[in-house]
C-alpha cells in the first residue's frame, strides 16, 4: 500500500554544507579546537572563581558584582526590567551566599563536558544559558563570541562530542537517531511514497 503525502507534508533539506557541518561524522573533528577553546574559557573561569574566597567562601564577589548590575547611574546597566527585578530579587534574598557556588560549579561543568566531549549540547546549551544571563547583567566581554560559538556547538550536538565520549554515551542512552552509511543517505527516501501531481 502507497501512502499519499499531503501537500504540506513535506521536509525542506538542509544546505549541503549544513548537513556535512551538523550531522556528517566526517567532519566532526572540525568541532575539536571550537570545543577545546570553549572548555579553557569556562574552565580557567570557574577554577579562577573556585580558588577566590570572596566567590567560593562569602560570595561577596558575587554580591559586588550584582550590585554593579543594579547602578542606574547615568543609566541602567540592566536594560530589562524584569531582569533587574529578578536580580534585585537574588539581593534581597541575600542569594549571593549559595548561588556564586552555582556559578561556579556551572562553569565547572560546562567546561569538562566540552572538554571530554561528554553531554556536549547540553554543555553547550548551560554555557549559553550562562553567557546570556551574564549578558543581561550588562557584562558584554567574550559573553557574546562565546555564546556564538556555543549555539553552534548546540546546533551539532549529534557530531560536535564525536571524538570524546558522546561517542560512546549517546548510543549506550539509545538517543533516538538512525546511522546510515553515506551512500544510503545520498540514495534519498525510499520509493514508496508518491506525491501527486
């Protein structure tokens, strides 16, 4: 039995050089060196802030650098209200206390999974989620290079950790993709549907 497809029932490819960049395991080595400068950033940030008391220990660096993000003076240097709401929030709250070791443990992790290639779009969505929020406190810095580099980390998850250990981790979590050989990808979709005139 031939199954009819709908009009708009249709998949729209992807360029040839998306395809090979994202999904081809040929290529994966270019997301090595993305990977290994990603990894040093977040790592020597979060070891940097591990060895400070004032982040590991009180948490003041944090509190100081909260309070900076909340100056209005000569203008805000959070553009967002809500944001500066939430912000303001995590001060009253005195938040500073528990949550640079969430930072920094955050950043921890993020560059060990980019560096191990382990979990690597989920490393780089956290690197992402951090970059982002540091750029909503105001903090331009490498934040938006970084985060550039990270979402197409993301975007490569299948192939970007291929020579580290999601070579080995997404298969055993039975991450629900199918590997073809090359030539059967280039053969297309098989015969059966037909599409009407």
């Amino acid at each position: 039995m031939q199954r009819v497809i709908d009009r708009h029932d249709r998949v729209i490819e992807d360029p040839p050089l998306i395809r090979e960049l994202f999904n081809n395991t040929r290529l994966a080595w270019i997301w090595i060196p993305v990977r290994l400068f990603l990894a040093y950033q977040w790592i020597n940030s979060g070891w940097g802030k591990f060895t400070n008391p004032a982040w590991m220990e009180t948490g003041t660096a944090l509190q100081a650098y909260w309070t900076n993000a909340l100056r209005m003076d000569p203008r805000p240097v959070i553009t967002y209200d809500w944001y500066r709401a939430f912000i303001q929030t995590l001060v009253d709250l005195q938040a500073w206390t528990w949550f640079s070791k969430v930072i920094i443990f955050g950043e921890l992790a993020v560059g060990l999974g980019l560096l191990l290639g382990a979990f690597t779009g989920i490393a780089a969505l956290g690197g992402m989620a951090l970059n982002l929020n540091f750029m909503l406190a105001g903090t331009a810095s490498t934040n938006p290079v970084l985060f550039v580099l990270e979402l197409l980390v993301f975007m490569a998850w299948k192939t970007a950790g291929y020579y580290g250990l999601d070579r080995f981790l997404l298969p055993a979590l039975g991450v629900p993709w199918k590997v073809r050989p090359r030539a059967e990808v280039a053969a297309g979709p098989p015969a059966a549907a037909t599409s009407p005139s």
